[in-house]
C-alpha cells in the first residue's frame, strides 16, 4: 500500500489527514487542520492536495500586508493569551490605539510605515492630539502612545518578519520637567485641621502620613495591620479599568512592601476601627467586610469617588488642587525633607526605581544638599 504524506489510519479504519495551513505573523505558530472520514488513504491524499492547493491561491497574509491596527491588535492579543502584560496595561494599551493610533496611522499598512510617517505621526498628536477633543498632547502622552506600536514591530522583529523597527529611528519627545503637584507641610496641616471630626479624616491622614497608592489603600485590610507592632503589610492591590475595580500585582515587585506606622498613624487606625464598629451598629444595612477604609454602610471605596473627592474639596478650600496622587507626592516631599535618604523613601512608597525617584523629587534635592553641607562642616570644623 502506497504511503501519503499528512494521511493516518483511526482505530476504526478510517482515514485522516493533517495539514498545516498558514503562520500567524506574530506568533509565528501554524494552523493545523484535521479532516476525517475517508475510505482510503487515496482519497484522503486528494482531499489534502486539493486544501494545500486552495490555501496556496489564497493571497499571503504578512506582517508587511497587515494594517497597524491589525498588527498591534494581534500583538496585544497574544500579550492577553500569555499574560505579557497586565489587565491595567492592556486596557490602556487599548485605548492609546483607538484614540491615538488609529485616526493617523491605524489603516496604513505596515509595509508604509517609515521613520518620516512615524515622525510625522507624533507631530500631529503634539499639535492636533487624538480622538477626544484636539488638543495637542503632551510629551509624556505621545510617549504612552507609542508604547503598544512600538512593542508590536519589537515583537514582529524578534519573530524574523520584519527587518527593521522605523517606532526605534524616532527619538521620544522629551518630557516637560515639571514639579509634582503636593501641598507644603502648612497646607497639608490645615488640610487635616478642617476635618477634624469628619469621618474621611482617617482616610486623608492615612494617605499622608504613609504615602501608600490610593489602589492600596481602598484593599487594605485589617488582617494586614498589626496595631501592636506599628507595622502594615501591603500586598493588594486595586486597578481601576474605565471605572470597574479590579485586583492587580501592584505596580512592581517593590510595591509588595511592610510599613513602619508612626504612634499618630497608629492612633488614627484604632480611632478608624473604633469607627467602622459603631457604623456598623447604627446602619439598617452593612456590608461587612475586613477592610480597613469603608463607606458609611460599609464595603470598600471605588479609589476614583476618593481622588476626585479630594480634588473638589481641596478646591473648595482654597488650596491647590490636589487628587489622591498629590497627597502621594505630599507625603514624598516631606519624607525627603525630613532628612530620610531617598532610597529608604523610595522603598517606603513602593518604587521600584531609586533613580527615578530621586529625579521625580529632585526639587527637594536642594534643601538635602544644604543640610548635608552643614552637617559635614559641623563634623569637620565644629567645636
């Protein structure tokens, strides 16, 4: 009996075949496809003759051929099926295509797709912005926006099915050096002396005094607090896409970090618990759960209902505006200040780079070098 290539017999003595198609572009994986029922392995070679034969008058799909939107959208997929990146990361990345990548660029095929278009790309969003509303964006956003493009022909370079990557002969805009947004001790003082009594005042004072993410602090829970020890373990983690809570890994292996609790800090803890037990009591209905911060009937916060809280309040006082994130950077300025190195502040707040966190902060840089200065002069040259 003549042997044919692809064809196999099944335990009922039937035949089959098997038959790779097509490579994914991105992936660089086959489809493979199995036909089964024939009389004989003739007539299962024919069949699988005719489909090589069919597959091969179809036109050839290539990275060249794929639009740039196809091609990122592949390229997030496969990061989705392999968990490459993170739901928070995805769902930006999702976004900075349909409302930046593809009203310029997404229908070009990646065959067009040069140093100059790219260039050219990003000087429109710096001057006519994306879908929303078309206002120029800034650096930093053009930079977010080029992530998920440029990870994409990375990923196509790396599977041999493109030669060069044209996103790498652009250079990034530079970022606009600019101060974070924080209050000065005075501010944040009065901040806190103006809800004295309010049942937000925990809250406010917590993120302060710890500097932990506004997404730490609405999964905090008792379980990880040690009043006894001052110590709180933070290893949940909130991600908000669109404006559905999700659980994440943190921002990075340093956000999974123990904090020291000061006797303040502690004492607002214990003034919270003593809080949510007497909510508890006087509420028709409590959703009772073990976290830290609740609303009045209970249940965690949404971190957004928070930051843009903070944001209206702080207007209404006639301070800076600051959201959740200013109280972060708040609590940064004064670590720093206050003489603590910037890689134990850094650790305190859960970066994973010193060095960017010392260039984040480096308008308190000045102030360290004085004391620095004087603290040398003191050692060599004082009585």
């Amino acid at each position: 009996m003549p042997k044919f290539r692809g064809v196999y017999k099944d335990a009922k003595g039937r035949w089959y075949f098997k038959v790779s198609t097509h490579k994914d572009p991105l992936s660089g994986k086959w489809t493979q496809l199995t036909r089964r029922g024939f009389a004989t392995a003739a007539d299962a070679a024919a069949a699988r003759d005719a489909l090589l034969q069919e597959v091969a008058a179809q036109p050839k799909s290539t990275v060249m051929g794929l639009t740039v939107h196809q091609l990122v959208e592949q390229y997030l997929d496969e990061c989705e099926a392999t968990e490459r990146l993170g739901p928070k990361s995805l769902f930006d990345y999702r976004h900075y295509l349909v409302d930046y990548i593809d009203p310029w660029i997404g229908s070009l095929r990646v065959r067009e797709l040069t140093a100059e278009v790219v260039a050219g790309w990003q000087h429109r969003l710096a001057s006519e912005g994306g879908t929303k509303n078309g206002k120029g964006l800034s650096p930093n956003t053009i930079r977010l926006a080029r992530a998920p493009l440029n990870g994409a022909l990375k990923r196509a370079m790396a599977l041999g099915m493109l030669s060069a990557n044209p996103v790498a002969a652009v250079p990034r805009p530079k970022p606009r050096r600019s101060i974070p947004k924080h209050w000065s001790p005075e501010q944040a003082r009065h901040f806190l002396a103006l809800h004295e009594g309010d049942r937000l005042l925990p809250v406010w004072s917590f993120l302060l005094g710890s500097g932990v993410r506004i997404g730490e602090l609405v999964f905090l829970r008792w379980p990880n607090v040690d009043l006894d020890k001052g110590l709180v373990h933070v290893n949940e983690f909130a991600t908000v896409l669109g404006y559905n809570v999700q659980r994440s890994g943190g921002k990075s292996r340093e956000a999974i970090r123990t904090i020291d609790l000061d006797a303040h800090l502690v004492d607002v803890l214990r003034q919270q618990r003593r809080l949510q037990a007497q909510e508890q009591l006087e509420a028709e209905v409590y959703k009772e759960t073990d976290y830290v911060f609740t609303k009045r009937t209970g249940g965690a916060y949404h971190p957004q209902f928070l930051s843009r809280l903070l944001g209206r309040i702080s207007g209404e006082l006639d301070l800076p505006r600051l959201t959740a994130h200013g109280l972060r950077h708040t609590s940064a300025t004064l670590i720093l200040t206050s003489g603590v190195p910037p890689k134990v502040a850094a650790e305190r707040l859960g970066h994973a780079d010193t060095t960017l966190f010392s260039n984040l902060y480096s308008h308190v840089t000045p102030t360290m070098q004085k004391e620095a200065a004087a603290q040398i002069g003191e050692a060599l040259f004082g009585d």
